[in-house]
C-alpha cells in the first residue's frame, strides 16, 4: 500500500471500535501497515474505487496462516465483504497446505466473536494483556480446513 493510503487508513482505522477503544494511534497503526516485514503482507480492500478497510496476513505462523489484522470501515460492514476475506484466506492456505487458519479478537469486541465463529473458528487461548494492560484477545482457530467455497 502506498504510505498516503496508509496514513489515511490508519486515521480511519483507529476511529473505529474495536481500535478506538484500545491505546492504538493513527501513527501506530499507520506504522504497521507500512511495515514490510518477511512473511507479512498487508493489503488494501477496495470495493468500487473506494477503500474499504485493510487487511494482513502472516504466513507460516503455527502450522497455518494468521490472519492478523481484518479491519472493515464501518459504511462497508454486514455486506459479506468479511465472509469473502476470509473465503480467500481459507483458500489461499490449503493452496499453501496449511492445517490451521488463526485469527485473533479482542474479548470484548463480541461482533467479531460470532462474525469467527459463524465461519467455522473456534477459541483456542485466551492471551491476557497481550496488547495493553486489562485487554485480553482471544486466540482463534480454524482446524481442519478441508471444506471451503470454491472459487476465486
């Protein structure tokens, strides 16, 4: 992505839950999303010429993919652009024979709980104060992968 996307993304991004309610800032997450890191990348959604949010994906990590970060504007939310993120993803990691796709959600952001359950994740750990003080994130996993929609 190209580092003025990027800063207008992470303004963006931090503006909203569950970000906004997490000691992130813009420069953080600006940072990260520039960030060129071996076996990270980062993309840009767009949908109809306009950005849509972002999302990163770490591979190998854990016998699997990692889904870092998913992180949807809110006027582009509840349109099944998540679901078919993480369709590509599911197949994007039995194309790299992967067992296991991860995910990882604050535990008080439940509409992210259920969006990973719905699609299959089931919670693996809970990780106390992985990101600050007082907030734990739950660790998300998705085993076996061996039933995903084709396409694509």
């Amino acid at each position: 992505m190209a580092p003025a996307a990027c800063a207008a993304l992470g303004r963006a991004i931090v503006a909203v839950p569950p970000w906004s309610e997490m000691p992130y800032s813009a420069e953080a997450i600006t940072g990260y999303l520039v960030a060129v890191e071996d076996g990270a990348r980062r993309y840009r959604i767009e949908v109809d010429g306009m950005t849509a949010g972002a999302v990163a994906v770490r591979y190998p990590w854990l016998r699997g993919v990692y889904l870092e970060l998913l992180a949807l504007l809110p006027e582009f939310q509840n349109q099944g652009i998540g679901s078919a993120v993480l369709d590509w993803l599911a197949r994007e990691a039995l194309h790299r024979e992967a067992r296991n796709l991860w995910a990882c959600a604050s535990s008080f952001n439940e509409a992210a709980l259920r969006f990973y359950a719905r699609h299959g994740f089931a919670e693996t750990a809970v990780l106390h104060g992985l990101v600050a003080d007082g907030f734990d994130e739950i660790l998300l996993r998705k085993f076996p992968l061996g039933s995903v929609p084709a396409g694509g």
